[in-house]
C-alpha cells in the first residue's frame, strides 16, 4: 500500500479479482444542458429521454449490495432532473454505499443541500469547465447567467461541508484558462479535476480537441510532480468491468459510462450477469490480454493512459490506438524530462 490512498488500494484489488467496487447509475437521460463535447453524441440528442423509476432503482441498489459494492456514482443525463432525486439519494445511501454524485450545479438548492448533508454524501462532483462565462456557456450550451448560479451553489456545497469537486473536460477552448479556474477554487479548498475529451463515435466533438502546445503549457502548469505517470506496460489496464459497470437510464447494463457497449439489462439478476455473464467475460479476457496497437515501442507509454472507450468510439474498436492519446502521452513525456 505505499504511496497509496485506502481507495486507491481497494481499487487495485477489487480489479484484480473482479469484485464490483465502483459502479455507476444513471437515473435519468434528461438533461438541462446541452454540452457541445458530450461523449454520447447523438445519443444525447435523442427526443425521448429514459428515466429508471425508484422500484427500479432499490432493486439495482439492493443487487449491487449482495455484490459488495463500495462505492455508487450517481449520475445521468443530470441527475437533478430526476423528479425524485432526493429519494434515490436516500435509497442508495439507506444500502450502506459510500454515494458520489456527478451534476452541473445548476438545480443544486437549499433542500437539496440538507439531504446531502443529512444523508453524508460522500462526494459531489461540479461539471465547471470555465470561470469566464462566455467559454463555459459555448461549451454547456447555456446562455445567460448561469456560471453565477453555479458558482453560488458550489458555495453553498462548501459552507454545508459537503464534500465537493469541480471537474473540467479540456478542449481547445477551455485548456488556457484552467489556471484561472484552478486558482479560483484553491482558494476555497476545492480541488479541481481535469478529463481528457472522450470523443463520441459521430466524430462529432474531434474539433475541440486541444492542440499539442496547448497541452504542453498546460503540463506545464500542473508541474512535473502532478503529471499522471505509470508503470510502461503492453496491455490495457481498465476497470471496465472489472471492478465497476454502469446501469443505464434505459435499463442497459455496460461496461462504463464511457462505453455504451450492452452487457445484460436490468431485468436479468445483476449478481448473474457480474458473475457469470459470457458478454461480460469475453470482455474482460480480451480488455486485459489483447496487445496494445502501436504502443510496445513507444517511448511515451508511462504518460499514457489509454480509454478503450475512446479508442471504441474514434476507431471502432477498442484495441486500435486513436491517435489523440499519442498527443497527452508525447506532450506530457515532453514537459516532464525538459527540466533534465
């Protein structure tokens, strides 16, 4: 366990011996955003939006409870859209799970605040992709306003001591002003996360991935301590499946958020499925030993953190390298040895 959080730990052997940790529900496809880089493309886009209804939900909760589960992420669509979020927090929590949420703060509000904090959340998560307010309403879709309400939100999450982060997607449009972002709320004790764009399979959202001198500055910024960095190696390392699955708005069950790919419903027993599932581990053999394209003799194989699911949705198939990873890889390997 050196160098490592508790978390950190209990992921790492859950993975190894594929016992459900981490999953994912999202209770509804409803949204109140309409985010120009969102990773299910289309789908989002989609006239009737699914919703899982509170039966649903106790009886997904219930199953990853016989499995042993630790932790369940909430989220959606927007999670705060759903006319009964309140209950589906009380419900999952009442199961014994440790609960992070995901949203984009808007519908945060006094009562939703108290339950939160009634219920010890453990984490909530604020989508924030910028503090200039012209930047994240081109990437949220928003017009007016809206920044300010969240930021105020986000505030009322802190003053509650309600756990809280702000997470960033960076693009080409976003990546410069992380800095300003990062600053701001270190100021309040809130650590904030970046995520590389996870393209979706139209191709829709390639156009806003940032450029090569981009990412260099802001590797920069992080500092060569604070650059993701691990052990080279010549397969992929996920947990897809693994150690966590995701049940979908629809009643779907895949392998995460980020890969739409369908393993079982919510109808069949989840316990079944997670234990003896042929979709499921024909998976997992080929996510865990199938070589990596491209990567045994790349000299940046420690900086990469390579997504399946992106991989899937850029090249239609999870094994073959797109190639935007090579540009966080090259980029970062490139900020961490200048200084040598």
């Amino acid at each position: 366990m050196k160098n490592e959080t508790l978390f950190e730990y209990f992921r790492k052997v859950t993975t190894a011996n594929k016992i459900l940790f981490s999953p994912s529900i999202e209770v509804t496809d409803v949204c109140n955003a309409n985010c120009i880089f969102c990773y299910r493309g289309e789908e989002s886009n989609q006239t009737i939006r699914d919703s899982l209804d509170l039966v649903e939900i106790e009886r997904i909760a219930s199953e990853m409870a016989d499995l042993g589960a630790f932790n369940v992420l909430i989220s959606g669509g927007e999670p705060l859209c759903h006319p009964d979020i309140k209950q589906i927090i009380k419900t999952i929590r009442s199961k014994g799970f440790a609960v992070t949420i995901v949203t984009n703060g808007v519908l945060i509000n006094n009562s939703l605040v108290k339950v939160l904090k009634e219920q010890v959340v453990s984490n909530v998560i604020v989508s924030m992709h910028s503090i200039d307010k012209e930047v994240y309403n081109q990437m949220m879709g928003f017009h007016g306003e809206i920044l300010s309400r969240v930021i105020t939100n986000v505030h009322k999450l802190i003053e509650a001591g309600i756990s809280t982060q702000v997470s960033a997607v960076l693009t080409h449009l976003n990546i410069d002003g992380f800095v300003e972002l990062a600053h701001y709320w270190e100021k309040y004790g809130v650590h904030v996360n970046w995520q590389r764009l996870v393209p979706t399979i139209d191709g829709s959202n390639r156009n806003l991935l940032p450029s090569f001198s981009q990412l260099e500055g802001f590797f920069r910024f992080l500092g060569k301590e604070n650059i993701p960095r691990q052990k080279p190696g010549k397969s992929f390392k996920c947990s897809a499946g693994m150690n966590g699955m995701a049940v979908s708005a629809s009643g779907s069950v895949i392998p995460c958020p980020f890969l739409r790919k369908e393993i079982g419903h919510i109808g069949e027993s989840l316990k079944k499925l997670w234990k003896s599932s042929t979709k499921l581990d024909d998976f997992r053999k080929r996510a865990f030993t199938q070589p990596v394209d491209l990567c045994a003799d790349c000299p940046s194989t420690e900086f990469c953190d390579v997504c399946i699911a992106g991989n899937m949705n850029a090249t239609g198939n999870m094994f073959k390298i797109d190639e935007d990873f090579c540009v966080f890889a090259h980029s970062a390997r490139k900020v961490y040895y200048e200084s040598e």
